[in-house]
C-alpha cells in the first residue's frame, strides 16, 4: 500500500530544496519544449476557441496579428477558429503565463532553472499595465509595444543576464516578502529589487544608449517586472513534485475565464476541473 504521508513528504522537500534561478530570455519558439509556429499557448486546462472567454479570445486575436498570421483582427478571429492553430496550455510545456496567459512563438520568455533538479519553466515579459494583451487588449499600440519588447528588450535582456550567468530568484522574493509583496498582484519591491540587480549587467552591455535606456525605463516603470520571473520560478520548483506515486500535493492551480483546474501529483498529468 502506498504510503500517502510518506510520499507527500517527498513532494514538499522537492519544493522546498528548489532552487530557482534566472539564466536566459529567449524567443518561445528557441525555447519551449513543444512551441510550433502555428501554436498559441494559453491560461488553465484545455480550452477550444469556440469556449474562450471574451479576454482570452482577444489575447489570441492580438497574438495572431503580432505574429503577422493575420492583418486585422477579424481575420485572426476568422483563423483562430479555422482549425490551423493549434491551442495548448502553458502548464503542457513547462510554461506559465500571465491572466490570459497567451504565449506566441515569437514573445520573449524569461528562462528559469531549477538547479536543483535541472529543469526549466518559461513565462512571458510583463507588458506593463493598463491596456495589454493578456487582459484582451489587441489595439495597434499594444502590437507595437510586443514589437518593441521583441526586437528591443529581448536583446538587451538577453546580453545583460547572460554577462551576470545567473541571477536567483529565491533571496531577491525573500527580500521583498519582507518589503511588503505577496509576490503576484504585488510585486514592485520584487520588481525594484531585480531591477537594481540586472542594471549593472545592462550598463556593461550597452550597445545602443538610447535602446538600453528605454530598456530601463520601461522596466523601472513597470510595478509588475517581476511577475514573470517568480511565476516560472515557482513552475520550476514545483514540476519535480509531481508524479510522486500516492502524493496528493496540488501541484497546479490554473484557470482562463473558462475552465478552473487542478493537477495533483500523483495522478500524473490529469486535469479535474
């Protein structure tokens, strides 16, 4: 007989020794296990077009026309339920995402290791606040600003963190637990903390003045910068839980304005909504 107790001492040790690091930001399709051209990933279990939310049903009309797949967003509504694009969850590909959690294969995401286990989780940058796709926003200015956070900030991210070689994750949500964050909603002494680590890396491999500034104006501006980093964080320290045989450990809660789910540990990748 399975030892229930047992095993769910061993899920929660594996959170507890986890050790979340941030090493890289990348495009979605370098980088996630899974990402097709063709594919959007999404908030909560599975959920077809046809049953999205109105927020959700806008992210990937907005997603479709960053991605050039579609020229306004009627088409991309027109192609989104045509059967061409594929629609997975995050949770599928070791990913998380923010509200309406949509992923495209071109969105940069933040690369999180969990050196303890060696596994990796990916979350999208945050866009900032007020209109955004994750909230179903899909108007121009919000195609421009992806376009911007692809071609600008993707890069000079990229250089900076790969100049530090790693930068974790757990001391600086430590740190700002303390300072007042629940580490979600409110996460902007986490968002300081972070962006008075990496700036130094960002002066040393400033290219372009005028595209690193930009750079560090938006991110001090935005009191949601960390937001994706401790969301694939906690992805990547809670994924070695699962699938312990006899542990009831919720290893995720997700939801997309649709569906709620869980997964527990060992009933492997199951959802119960």
């Amino acid at each position: 007989m399975v030892d229930i107790e047992k095993a769910n001492q061993e899920a929660l040790k594996r959170v507890l020794d986890a050790q979340p690091v941030w090493v890289d930001v990348q495009k979605a399709i370098d980088v996630i296990p899974g990402m097709k051209k063709n594919m959007l990933l999404h908030a909560g279990p599975p959920v077809t077009w046809e049953r999205m939310s109105g927020p959700q049903k806008g992210a990937v009309m907005g997603a479709l026309v960053y991605e050039g797949l579609a020229k306004t967003p009627e088409e991309a509504a027109e192609l989104a339920a045509s059967g061409e694009i594929i629609f997975e969850p995050n949770h599928h590909h070791h990913a998380v995402g923010p509200m309406a959690g949509i992923i495209s294969p071109s969105m940069p995401v933040v690369v999180i290791e969990n050196e303890a286990f060696g596994n990796k989780a990916y979350c999208n940058l945050n866009e900032g606040i007020g209109k955004v796709l994750r909230m179903g926003a899909y108007s121009p200015d919000v195609i421009e600003r992806l376009k911007w956070m692809e071609e600008v900030e993707l890069p000079v991210l990229q250089k900076a963190i790969r100049k530090a070689g790693r930068m974790e994750m757990k001391p600086i949500m430590a740190e700002a637990l303390t300072m007042g964050d629940e580490l979600h909603n409110r996460s902007r002494a986490a968002s300081y903390l972070l962006f008075a680590k990496i700036t130094p890396y960002l002066l040393q491999t400033m290219d372009d003045i005028k595209k690193t500034n930009d750079v560090i104006d938006f991110m001090f501006a935005n009191i949601h910068t960390f937001l994706p980093f401790v969301m694939a964080s906690c992805k990547a320290s809670l994924e070695p839980a699962e699938n312990i045989e006899g542990s009831s450990m919720v290893t995720v809660m997700a939801r997309n304005g649709t569906d709620w789910g869980i997964r527990v540990s060992g009933l492997g990748d199951e959802w119960f909504t």
